[in-house]
C-alpha cells in the first residue's frame, strides 16, 4: 500500500489528526517557510506523539553542526534534504537515519542529479518554480516521475497534490509514497481536517478512524 507523509506540521493538534487518520509519516520544516517550526515546538510535538510514526526533519543546505544539534533534542527517524546539500553532507547522518533526498523537477534532466546521491534511501520529487524551493501548489509532468524509477530507489511523489488529483497522479506514477502539504491546508502552516481525510481515504481508502 502507498505511504503518505504530510509536511509541513507545525501544531500538535495537527500531527494527532494526522496520525489518527492513518498518515504514516510526518514532516516538520527548519528551512525558511510560512510552516517552518523550531526546535521547542517539534521537541513537544515528538515527545506526544504514539510509536510506530516515522518523523522526518526537512532541511535545506543547513549546517550540518546545527541539524546534530536538532537532532540532539528532536529523536526524529528520517531527515530530508531539500537544497543542493553536497553528498557527503548526507552521509554524516546515513548510519544512523534514512535519508531522503528532494529533487525539483523542471525537465527529464533534472533527475540526473540522482546519480550523485545514490547512498539517499528515497527521492521526493518536487515541482520546480523560480525562487520557491517548496510549498508551490503546483504540479510537474508526472511521467517524469514514473520515469525516475528507472534509478532502483523508492519515489516519493510531491507537488501539487490535492484530494481532487491525487487518484490520478497514482495511477500515473505508481510511487512508493505520496507527500501532500499546501493540498490540505487552511492556511500555510494549519491543516484542514476536513480535507486531511478526504486525501487520506482517497489514498488508502476508507479503513481509517472517524
């Protein structure tokens, strides 16, 4: 069954709506962004969180001091990279989390950068648009991803997904796991629970709490 992760949590109330509808992975931002959060507040967010919810820390071209530092007080499982970080960077943390690597996707071409970070446990696949490094709403050419797969890695499909086009983004993909933020939202940084479920029974159908 496709994972779902929803980015951009930055309230309690909201990672518990996640984690009771049944997403199965949830992301928290420390790059500049309308929903990014500090380090107390994902430290309180965490420590009430249930087992088995896989928390991922996005950066984008951070220190690496500051991120083992986060990671000191945040006990987060899987850490995302969403700049040009160089690849060693990446593998400082390998051993002991997984990674997922973000590629912005303008053309077929932009997936060569794969090649250079092949040690990422998966690639997200985010829309490219100038001067936004996320968060845009808008979708990229979904063969595109489908193609991605050619590299042996697990695809986590982002950019632009919504309860109205997620069905047919997965048909078209077919990815390991799908990642939605701005698509459920009320306001950057607050979720909707109402479209919170309506993606996630799109998704995984309707075997999710009321």
């Amino acid at each position: 069954m496709i994972k779902v992760k929803i980015c951009g949590i930055t309230n309690l109330e909201d990672a518990l709506e996640a984690v009771n509808s049944g997403y199965d992975a949830l992301g928290f931002i420390f790059a500049d962004s309308p929903r990014k959060i500090n380090i107390e507040a994902a430290e309180y967010i965490l420590k009430a969180l249930p087992p088995f919810i896989n928390c991922v820390a996005v950066f984008m071209n951070e220190d690496p001091a500051i991120i083992k530092n986060i990671l000191k007080n945040c006990p987060f499982d899987t850490i995302q990279f969403h700049g040009e970080e160089n690849p060693q960077v990446l593998m400082q943390f390998k051993p002991h989390k997984k990674i997922i690597k973000s590629i912005r996707v303008k053309d077929e071409q932009s997936l060569n950068v794969i090649e250079d970070y092949k040690e990422a446990d998966a690639f997200l696949l985010d829309t490219y648009v100038k001067d936004m490094a996320g968060g845009t709403g808008q979708t990229f050419d979904w063969q595109i991803a489908r193609t991605a797969k050619k590299f042996n890695r697990p695809i986590i499909l982002s950019g632009g997904l919504n309860p109205e086009n997620i069905l047919e983004a997965i048909n078209a993909v077919e990815p390991f796991a799908v990642d939605i933020s701005s698509g459920v939202e009320e306001h950057p940084g607050k979720k909707s629970r109402v479209l919170m479920k309506d993606f996630i029974v799109k998704v995984k159908g309707n075997n999710n709490y009321e």
